[in-house]
C-alpha cells in the first residue's frame, strides 16, 4: 500500500500549485487509513505480541564491537595487509640465519 501513498502525495505536491492536489491527498489519505486498518487488525492478534530474553550486560559492546567491524571492514583489511607485507618485509631482511 506503500506504494501507492508516496506515489499520490508526488502527485498531491506536483498539482498543488494548480489547486488540484485533492486528488493526490485523497488517495494519501485513503492508503494511510488502509495501513492503518491493517496495523489494527493484526494488533489484535493473541500471537501479536512476543517477549525477548534481555541480553547480557556485554551484549551491547559485543553488537557495537561487530557493527564497527562490519562498518570498517575494508580499512581494517587494507591495514592488516600492510602490516602483513611489512612483517615479511622484515623476516626476510632481518631473518636472516647465523
């Protein structure tokens, strides 16, 4: 139903300036009180509501911790690389046998 509200309120916005954007609103308006009959409906459901267990006291660092690391995925390859190709660097240079 999405899909037709945000289409009409273009619409509604684009005939605005030619007094004639009721037609855009009042497709907005239908769709809005569509979703929100859906809403209500599904609301009423025994099943509707569902508990979650509270997480650990680290849980939130452990999710913040994994969202960084997704996040800085790439710079964080990019960097361990560069330190690999050093390390071998020096192995190799310095690494030598006695």
């Amino acid at each position: 139903m999405s899909a037709v509200v945000a289409p009409a309120a273009i619409i509604g916005l684009v005939l605005a300036p030619f007094g004639t954007e009721w037609g855009g609103f009042w497709a907005v308006d239908h769709g809005l009180r569509w979703i929100l009959y859906v809403a209500k409906v599904a609301a009423s459901f025994d099943f509707a509501v569902s508990y979650t267990v509270t997480p650990l006291w680290w849980g939130v660092g452990c999710l913040v911790f994994g969202a960084l690391l997704i996040a800085l995925w790439r710079a964080l390859w990019s960097v361990l690389w560069c330190w690999s190709v050093v390390c071998i660097a020096c192995v190799l240079v310095f690494g030598g046998s006695t």
